[in-house]
C-alpha cells in the first residue's frame, strides 16, 4: 500500500517536483491532469524533498505552488496503491490508522522546517489539498480559488489536521462548520477567516508569491 523504503523518485513517477532559485526552494505539485490529486506516492516525495531543503543552507524561504488550473483537488481515488489492505476488518482499521500516521509524520516535515512557507493557491483546493496549504506559514490565493474539506460529504474523515489548523486560524466554530457540512468557501471569505492572507488577480499570483517568499527571507 505505501512505499516507505524507497528514497528515489522514479522517472515518470514524479509528484512534486522541486526547484532552488536564488535562496527560495519551490516545491510545485506538477500532475495539473489530475488536478494534482493527492496520494500515498506524494506524501511519500513530499516528506523527502522536505528533508532535503531542512538542511539545504543555501534555502531561505520555501514556496508551495502548483501547476494547473487547481492547486490540489484532494485525493486521487485512482491512484496506484490507494486501497487499504488486509486481511480483516481490523487489519485493514490497523493499517489505516498507520497509514494516517505515517502520513501526519510526512506533514510534520514540512510544517516544521526550519524555513517559512509561503503557499501560492489557485482554483480548486479540497481535501488534503486545502490541509497541506494550511500547514504554510503564510497562504497567497489567486480570486478563483475555492476552499473545503469535502470529506463529509464523502463519509470519511479529516484526518491530516485540517480541522485542527482551521480551529487555529479561524476558530472552533468555522472548523466545526467547514468539517461537518463540506461546504466551499471563496477565496474573499478565506481571507476574512484569517485562512489566505492576500488575494490576488489569477495572472498575479506567481509573480505576488514568489515576491513575498524573497521579501520574508531575502538572501544574504
């Protein structure tokens, strides 16, 4: 189910890629066909790119952008390796709850590297898509981005922390709102949540973005 040995990353199996460009490591999620759907695999290349810009001394600032018309639209149902396994009911609720573990501890990486985060958000940004933009430290959303954890709707869980770091930003309140209903919000009421802290037009938000990674840590 989840490949948790290999440290390479395959040719053609590439979900992030990562890019270090005048002291901003940008790390862009590069499957716009599938609206960069999440999966096992990126976590698992999330965690080691991660682990490399930790200690990459020559990185000031991190920028988390995608490519594509969606910044992730949540989980890729038709991912290689997504179906949980095992031979009973509690086998198969054993290994999902490892599974979710391993995945928080991909997460934590990235949410404590060293260096800040600045996220760069466009169209659709659901499920883990919409959990990973909240684990940067600063988020930039372009006027057509769209907000959720959908995951009720779907008879699932949030289970990577969204609803924990909505509480944080937002309070209580909108967690429980946003978590329990799945509905979207836009990227002006994102920003009035304390969600997104700049909206920008479509056609700025790279170029706002990456401004904003190099003015937080400028290089040296």
């Amino acid at each position: 189910m989840i490949d948790t040995i290999t440290t390479e990353i395959g040719e053609g199996a590439e979900r992030i890629r990562l890019d270090v460009e005048d002291s901003i490591a940008v790390l862009t999620l590069c499957r716009p066909d599938k609206l960069n759907g999440w999966s096992w695999e990126s976590t698992r290349q999330l965690g080691l790119l991660a682990d490399r810009i930790r200690f990459d001394a020559s990185v000031r600032a991190v920028l988390l952008r995608a490519e594509g018309r969606a910044f992730c639209a949540g989980i890729d149902v038709t991912a290689p390796g997504g179906a949980i396994t095992g031979g009973s009911a509690a086998e198969r609720t054993r290994n999902y709850y490892e599974g979710i573990r391993w995945v928080h501890e991909r997460f934590a990486v990235l949410a404590r590297l060293p260096q800040p985060v600045v996220a760069a958000v466009q169209g659709y940004c659901l499920g883990f898509g919409f959990e990973l933009a909240l684990m940067a430290d600063v988020r930039v959303a372009s006027e057509d981005a769209v907000f959720a954890l959908p995951e009720a709707r779907l008879g699932v869980a949030v289970d990577a922390g969204g609803d924990l770091r909505i509480a944080r930003e937002a309070g209580a309140g909108w967690a429980k709102y946003l978590a329990l209903t799945g509905r979207r919000i836009d990227a002006a009421t994102a920003e009035r949540l304390n969600l997104v802290q700049l909206v920008v037009p479509e056609a700025e938000l790279d170029a706002t973005s990456r401004a904003l990674a190099a003015e937080i840590a400028p290089p040296p």
